[in-house]
C-alpha cells in the first residue's frame, strides 16, 4: 500500500460527527487540529470550569520538563510516549532530540487523526530516530512488542504516560497496565506520568467533567493525588514527588510564582 493510500483510509476513519478527547485537548491548547463538534464540546466544559485550557497547559509543560529532566540530568536515549496526542510544540522527540540528537522516540496513540499527522511527529533529528504506532495502552503486550523494533529494552527507556491513564475507569486495570508496561523496562528506566484531578477545584471540575463523559467523547476518570501516585509504587520518586504539575520542578519566570493546578503528575526510576 502506498502512502498515499495508507493516509486516505485513515482519513476515513475519522469521525468529526462525535466529539474526540484528543481534538478536544487540542483546542484548549490552541491548536487548529479540530472539528466543530470538538469546539462545542470544549466550550460546554469551559462553561462549567474555565480552568480546564489552565489543565492542559499545566500537563503540557510537565510534559516538557520531564521529558528534559529525563534525556539531560537522567540521561535517557530511549523514550516510549503512549497516548501522544495531536503534535503541538514541544513534542516528547523534539524535547529530547534538543538535548540529545541520538534519542530514540517511539509514539503510541490509536487515534486516526492523530496518524493522519504522523509525518509531522516523524520529523526526528537525523542523529536519532522517531517511529509511530497504532495501537491502544490497554493492549500493553501489543504495544511493547511493537516498539521492541525501535527500541532497546535491554537499555533504560523513558515511559511517558501524558494524561492518558484517566482513560481507563478501573483503577486496578488501569496500575496493571503501567506495572506491565515497567516490567519490560530494565532497571534505570523512568516513568513520567501526569492526570487529572479534582484536588484544587473540587465540585466545578467534577461536574464539568461528568458533563464531559456524557456527551459522546471517550470518558475520562479523575483521580486523587493519592490515587495517582499509587502509580508510581516501587519506583523512587525524583524530587519533588507527585505534585500539581505546575510545581513539579518550575522554570524561572517573571509572571510570578506557579498556581496550583488539577494536573497532578511525577517521575520515578525503576531501581
């Protein structure tokens, strides 16, 4: 199959009858990649909780910082990004090809949009490499396998799980699927996780979310710092823990110190 072929099946298979958690974070960071239905399901979540464009950010520039942290001081050449999301600034490869050219990046998302852009995350330094999978984080057997063909797993390898994990309800599936996914890691290996929480907004971010689920989009779970730390167990946590993502390790900045944010997330190495 050409690529020409390959990019019109997948354009196919997008529906922009229903509202889709990844376009839908897209507009609330600003970008273009999103339909109308995507916007009015945004807008209906602003309404309730105007803080939630202040939530993506906040995960976005975690994601950014981890992901630095993690290819400068940890020294990490391998990175596996599961629930990437639409390309935006700042992807994981570029992040970590800044700071090391010779990084290897593998993304995993099985959203049809998302592969439709899948030329854009391909654009790796040519010191390293950058690959895409189509496969789901709830198949994590299917997922290691596949990206066993861009990376070492006998090498440490960066596991990035960017405010996906609320994607799945059960919260015993949902720390099995990272345990298994940690598992095939060697010792050296990090987890970057970050999700959403009601720990800061309480009530008006439950009820914008509850509206969320119900209106055709993937329904996503919030979960307690408490909760999202449990994903970290046996890990050693790098300083300073699971906090609201703003305060996970802040860059200097001359708007005034950082506030807290529903986006709760850590770094941890597999000993």
């Amino acid at each position: 199959m050409t690529d020409e072929q390959s990019y019109a099946r997948l354009s196919d298979r997008i529906d922009t009858s229903v509202p889709h958690s990844a376009r839908i974070w897209n507009y609330w960071l600003g970008g273009k990649d999103n339909y109308p239905v995507d916007r009015a399901a945004g807008d209906q979540y602003l309404e309730t909780f105007p803080g939630v464009a202040d939530v993506a950010r906040a995960s976005r520039g975690f994601l950014t910082r981890s992901v630095a942290y993690l290819a400068g001081e940890a020294g990490i050449r391998q990175f596996l990004d599961i629930g990437t999301g639409l390309p935006t600034v700042d992807n994981t490869h570029e992040v970590a090809q800044r700071v090391a050219p010779s990084s290897r990046i593998v993304y995993v998302d099985n959203d049809p949009l998302v592969l439709v852009h899948a030329r854009a995350l391909l654009n790796s330094h040519p010191d390293g490499m950058t690959d895409y999978l189509d496969a789901d984080l709830r198949d994590p057997q299917n997922v290691l396998q596949a990206a066993a063909k861009t990376l070492d797993f006998a090498q440490p390898v960066g596991l990035i799980l960017s405010g996906i994990m609320g994607h799945v309800a059960d919260g015993d599936q949902a720390r099995s699927i990272v345990r298994t996914l940690l598992d095939a890691l060697p010792s050296g290996s990090y987890l970057s996780l970050n999700d959403g929480s009601s720990a800061v907004s309480g009530e008006a971010v439950e009820e914008a979310q509850e509206d969320y689920n119900e209106g055709g989009a993937v329904p996503y779970t919030l979960r307690s710092p408490e909760e999202i730390a449990r994903f970290f167990e046996g890990l050693e946590l790098v300083e300073p823990g699971v906090v609201s993502c703003p305060f996970w390790r802040p860059e200097p900045t001359e708007i005034g110190a950082p506030q807290p944010s529903d986006a709760y997330g850590g770094v941890g190495r597999k000993p």
